[in-house]
C-alpha cells in the first residue's frame, strides 16, 4: 500500500446504487479529507451530464473520458474517491488500482434497484434497468471482488455506518 501522501486515502468502487458518491462523502468528512467523483469529473470536461455524453457521443467516448478523468484523480487526489461502476472495464485503470486502498461497496440486486430507482438516466439501464443492472452486476463482481483491499457490504445498512467501517478498517 502506498503512504497516504501517494494518491487517494480510499478509492470507492461497486455497482450503481452501491452507494460510492453517499458514502464517499461521508467517509471524506470523517477522515477530514476531499471527496471526489470521477463522473464529475467527466462532465465537467465533456461540459454535460454522464448521459449526455452516453447518448450524443456514445459509450466509447465516456469510457475515454472517464480513464483520463480516472488516470488523473489517482495522480493528483488525496481525499475519498469514488469510481464510475464501469471504471474497472478499463484495463489500464485495473493496473492503476493495484496496491491501493481499494474500498468495493458490495450490493444486492433488490437494494441497487431500490437506490437507483427504473426510471433513471442511467445510460446503461434504459432498456430492462432490472435485467441490465443484474447483468452489469454479474459481469463486474469478480473484478471489483478482485482489486478490493477491503469489501463492505451495504444492504440495509445506514450509509453513516458503511463510512464508520471503511474508516476503522483503513
């Protein structure tokens, strides 16, 4: 593991709906560090919505984006950050994860459905979001289970504890 001085002090990965820009946010304030969201990121140099960029520029472009604004974070941030739940498709991204604080908010189907709601602009759920979200979950499991250093799980659990285990477990 790197010092904390050498890249993010936790870098947040899981499905959508695992809960990474709410809990982010949380375990940043208690370790009194910045949060960071690599989708923000992303819009704020595509100048529009994750969505938008899905649906104007298509999926190949996002996911150049979104390696560039993932490449970046990793170099420059130290606080919290929380990756897109396809980020880790990328395998270069992968490569840069290793030996990091990798922190994967694990979900169940149900719940993820629950948090990300049917009608969502989520790009990759517009057609069947339930079947789409199971499929996107079943795909990513091994490698999010692969490159986390520590793995939390968050059904029906308050996003303030998910925050109090990450940080005793850093």
């Amino acid at each position: 593991m790197q010092s904390a001085s050498q890249g993010p002090a936790a870098v947040l990965i899981g499905p959508p709906g695992s809960g990474k820009s709410t809990v982010g946010r949380l375990l940043a304030e208690r370790l009194g560090v910045p949060f960071r969201d690599t989708d923000g990121d992303v819009e704020a140099v595509a100048g529009k919505p994750v969505s938008d960029v899905f649906v104007e520029d298509g999926e190949a472009r996002f996911r150049e984006l979104e390696a560039e604004a993932v490449r970046t974070a990793l170099d420059t941030h130290e606080g919290v950050l929380s990756l897109g739940g396809g980020a880790i498709l990328h395998e270069p991204t992968r490569d840069l994860l290793a030996g990091r604080r990798v922190v994967y908010l694990q979900v169940g189907l149900d719940q993820a459905v629950k948090r990300v709601g049917l009608a969502s602009a989520r790009p990759l759920l517009v057609l069947n979001p339930r079947s789409q979200l199971r499929r996107l979950m079943e795909e990513r499991r091994p490698i999010y289970e692969r490159l986390a250093a520590i793995t939390v799980a968050t059904d029906d659990r308050d996003p303030a504890d998910v925050a109090s285990e990450i940080a005793a477990a850093l």
